[in-house]
C-alpha cells in the first residue's frame, strides 16, 4: 500500500513539475534587451512614470524582480528613485527589472556583475542584464568582473569598468 501511495505522489509531483500551462518567465530567455529603461518617479500597481515623464501601462502578468540576482520582487518597490529596465508587449509593461538606485549628485548608477559579451551595441552581462553601451565605451575581457557605469539621462553605459577595459 505504501509504494502504491509513494508511486501515485511521484507521479502527481511529476505531472504538475512538468505541467506546460505555467509560462515561460523572461528570466528564462538569456539576455534581456529592454525596451525602455529610466528612474521611476511613480509607480503603482496600474502604472509606472519614468524620469523622461512617459508613463506605461503595467500588465495584469507583470513579472517584477531583481536585474542581477533574478529575485521576484514586489512591483511598488521600485518606487521613485530606482532605475529600471522594462520591456513591453502591446504597450504594456510585461516585466520590469530593478538595477540600482540612482545617484542624483552624479546622474548615474552602477552595475557590478559579470561583463560576458558585447551585442547589439549593448554590453551583456551573465545575469541576463544588457545595456546600450556609448560610442567608444571599451569592453572588458569576456567573463571577468566589470562595472557598467549607466549615465542615467541618456540611459547608455558610458563605462565599463574591468579586467581588459583600460579602466582596471
């Protein structure tokens, strides 16, 4: 009786393990190239503002959570002061992604992680987190430790700070 029950719980663990009604997360899919990235100046659970005063549409699906370690998130915790990266779909925000608060006395934010390529003219790092880098920005080597240095009003990373970068 008990290998029965022990049989039937590994099979209903199994089938709602593998079950493919639960869709795919964006933390699934690699590197993520947002669609528009900025400092929050309002945030609730309709909306978010950014600091260049456009405001999105957040989806009734939003997944919201943490850049670098990939942590579900609270959606009002990005309240003002925090940039992020968002991606959208028709319009709406479908995820949004917190990089860091913001430095108002220097008009920048700093990303530490793991610098893995450079694509599209972005600077990509391990954790899936992908910034538009400016022109002449110089890439550190490929899987070292590096700093991306984002100039907040332009939303470009100006430097990136690593092994290989000229910047040590």
């Amino acid at each position: 009786m008990i290998r029965v029950a022990s049989a039937l719980l590994v099979a209903c663990l199994l089938t709602v393990a593998c079950s493919p009604e639960e869709p795919a997360s964006i933390l699934d899919e690699g590197t993520r190239f947002p669609d528009a990235a900025g400092v929050v100046t309002e945030i609730s659970a309709q909306s978010v503002q950014l600091d260049d005063g456009t405001t999105y549409t957040i989806s009734p699906e939003v997944e919201s959570f943490t850049s670098k370690e990939h942590l579900v998130t609270a959606l009002l915790r990005w309240k003002e002061g925090w940039y992020v990266h968002i991606g959208l779909e028709d319009d709406s925000v479908v995820w949004i992604a917190g990089i860091g608060l913001a430095r108002a006395d220097s008009g920048q934010v700093n990303y530490p992680g793991v610098f893995e390529r450079m694509e599209r003219g972005h600077a990509v790092f391990a954790d899936g987190t992908a910034f538009m880098a400016d022109e002449g920005v110089e890439a550190p080597t490929e899987g070292s430790e590096a700093v991306a240095v984002v100039d907040i009003e332009r939303d470009v990373a100006v430097e990136l700070r690593g092994q290989g970068a000229g910047a040590g």
